[in-house]
C-alpha cells in the first residue's frame, strides 16, 4: 500500500499544473462550503447572543387587528398584578424627522416608562433616562440614541441642548450606549421619548407591545401562561388579536432559520465537489490511456487486477484528498480575513470541516473507481502492443 501511495504521489507531482487543475474543483468546494457555513453559523450565534443579552426573563407581548380593540395605557395595570410579573414597560413606537439647525435624520422613536431602562437592559452613555415625572407632567424631554446623537450633533455633548422632532423643540436629557444592530436593524438610530408625550406627537394612544420581566427564569412560562389569560379576558376571549413570545422561542427561531440556511449554502457549494470530482474522472481516464504500456508490463510481469485497480484509485484519492486539505486551509483562512475585513462574526464548525473532507474523499473514491476499473481490466497483449 505504501508503494501504491508512492506511486502516486509521484505521478502527481510530475504533472504538478495537471493535478492542481484537477483539484481546483475540490479546493474550491471544500472552502466553499466551510465559509459559508462559518459565517451563516456566525451571524446566528452573534443574533442569539444580542438576544440573549436582554435577559432569559422577557417576554414580549405584540398586539394585531386592534383597530376596534385596543390596549390602553389603563389596563397595564392589570398586568403588573399578575403573579410571576416583576415590571412592565408599555411602547409606542413610529418614524419621525429629528432636527438640530440644518442637520436632520429619520429615525424611529419609541414612547415608553421609565421601567423600560431595566426591562429591556438599555444603558445611558451620558445623561439621564426617561422618569415618571416626566410622563406625569408630558415633559418633552428626549434620549437619543448613539447614532442619532452623532449624526446631529458630532463630537459635542448633545445634553441640555434641543432637538426639533416633526417641528416641535424637544430638550435632550440623555444619550444612550450604542446596542448595536439586530435582525438587520440598528438599535441606536433612535429616539426615546415619554410614551404620553410620544402619543400626542404620533397621535396615537394605542400601545403597539408591551415588554414584561418576569420574577425569575423559572416563573417565565407562568407568567406567560397568567399574561396569555389576562389578555384573553380583555379582548373578549380571543387570541388573534395579540401574541406573546420569550427569548428562548425568538432564540430558537432564529436557530432553525440559521440551520436552514447553513444546509442549503452547503448544498449549493457541495456542487463543486461533484464537478471537481467529473473533473477527477477525466483526468484519470486520460491518465488511464497514456499509462497504458505501463499497465501491461506490470501485468506481464504478475501484476493482478486488485494491484492495477488500488494504483489508479489510490492516485485519484490522493488527488482529492490534497484538494480536500487545501481547500480546509483556504476556507479557514479566507473565513478569517472576511470576519477581519467586515467585522462580521464567524463561527466554524469542527463537524462541518470534517464532513467537507470526507465527502472530497468519498467523491474521489466514487470518480476513481470507473478509471482504475478500466485499468484493470486491460488485457496484457494488447495494453504492450498500444501505440
């Protein structure tokens, strides 16, 4: 066997731009398939963490269809009773124009309480949050979020200065931390007002979600189970009209979604190790045929069928398996400086780089085994009498 490996190492490397040619396909396929994979699985990793960062203990309670229906700011009230809720953050939200002298962005605004602050984990850079005097006296107080803090006022300390949203002045008292982006959405290109003052400027007094902290991880379903009944009751006994979710399903969604995507990029590019293993194919039939005085002097001289049979596959497995090896080092390495390069994060997948060889492999014994089959099937006389 170690002869046979030599063999072909040794035909490989006399026709280095031949066998590079042939294991381009299987280069190309095994790195395609691990950076795609890495970045699917790295981007849903780094959603689950942001998600996770706001606590395993929120729900998230949305309302639908209540134009005849609707929860007013009243009926929170009912929910902070409820047993396993510890707070309740009530949000209206909507776009709005924010102006500071001739500069101006649109950003989203969000009316909400000052329990919205521990809820939803949001940290103030400088400045203060929204409190309960301001909604009792609708002060028109605004936070800003990071980006919308730079966009309008630069490097200056936007506090205590004012902003015209949709024409009215509003104080800014607070500027919060950058989050980030989630689910493709900044969290930071943002206003955050109190949610009576929100109101009047959206002209809305229906409450679009509500945020809940439940009293523990461990009292989560219960509250979701008292919230889901309470919020029943109110709207006469049925459920379409609302929806609430925990971290944990929005976590698991965006991980079936994630697989999904991870199976069907590592399908697409597994395509090119079958045509790199074509490629193979070819490359070992013509070897096949230049070879062939070579194959009946072995022969002639007692070569059996299995010893011509493993000398043709070893080459072709040989062949594949170099490709498979660099195209795992190439992948990695590519990954890597695409993560540098975008500060996207990565993820790899040690079974996933495993199976990409493996199947290089399995794909160069599955190609090799109709030209070393050929091979050896030649009859001596008339392998030495081919010109």
């Amino acid at each position: 066997m170690s002869q046979l490996i030599k063999m072909a190492v040794k035909s490989i490397v006399s026709n280095k731009l031949r066998a590079f040619l042939t294991m381009l396909g299987m280069i190309i396929g095994v790195s395609s398939v691990i950076i795609l994979v890495s970045i699917s699985q790295g981007s849903s990793k780094q959603i689950s963490d942001q998600i996770g960062e706001l606590g395993t203990n929120l729900l998230t309670v949305n309302f639908y269809n209540t134009d005849s229906t609707s929860f007013k700011e009243k009926d929170i009230s009912t929910l902070k009773e409820l047993n396993g809720v510890k707070e309740v953050a009530p949000v209206v939200s909507g776009r709005v124009t924010v102006k500071n002298g001739k500069t101006s962005s649109e950003v989203s605004v969000t009316g909400t309480t000052s329990s919205y602050q521990d809820v939803r984990n949001v940290k103030v850079s400088s400045g203060r949050f929204v409190t309960d005097f301001d909604n009792e006296e609708r002060l028109k107080t605004a936070i800003l979020g990071s980006d919308t803090a730079t966009t309008l006022f630069g490097l200056s300390n936007p506090i205590g200065e004012s902003v015209q949203i949709n024409g009215t002045s509003y104080k800014v008292v607070g500027v919060l931390e950058s989050s980030g982006s989630s689910l493709g959405q900044s969290g930071d290109s943002t206003v955050l007002l109190p949610i009576k003052v929100a109101q009047r400027l959206l002209q809305n007094t229906t409450i679009s979600s509500i945020y809940v902290q439940a009293q523990n991880e461990n009292m989560v379903n219960f509250a979701k189970a008292n919230i889901e009944s309470s919020l029943s009751v109110l709207f006469g006994g049925s459920q379409d009209n609302f929806s609430v979710t925990n971290q944990q399903d929005v976590i698991d969604t965006v991980s079936s979604v994630s697989n999904t995507m991870s199976i069907m990029l590592g399908g697409i590019a597994c395509i090119s190790l079958i045509v790199g293993g074509i490629g193979i194919m070819n490359i070992m039939l013509v070897s096949v045929s230049e070879r062939t005085k070579e194959i009946g002097i072995r022969k002639a001289i007692g070569a059996q069928k299995i010893d011509i049979l493993l000398q043709f596959l070893i080459e072709s497995i040989v062949l594949s398996s170099f490709g498979g090896m660099i195209g795992v080092g190439l992948g990695v390495s590519l990954a890597k400086i695409y993560s540098l390069i975008s500060g996207t994060a990565i993820s790899f997948s040690i079974p996933v780089i495993v199976l990409s060889f493996t199947f290089s492999l399995l794909v160069g014994v599955i190609f090799g085994v109709f030209p070393a089959y050929k091979a050896s099937n030649m009859r001596p006389i008339q392998a030495l009498r081919f010109e």
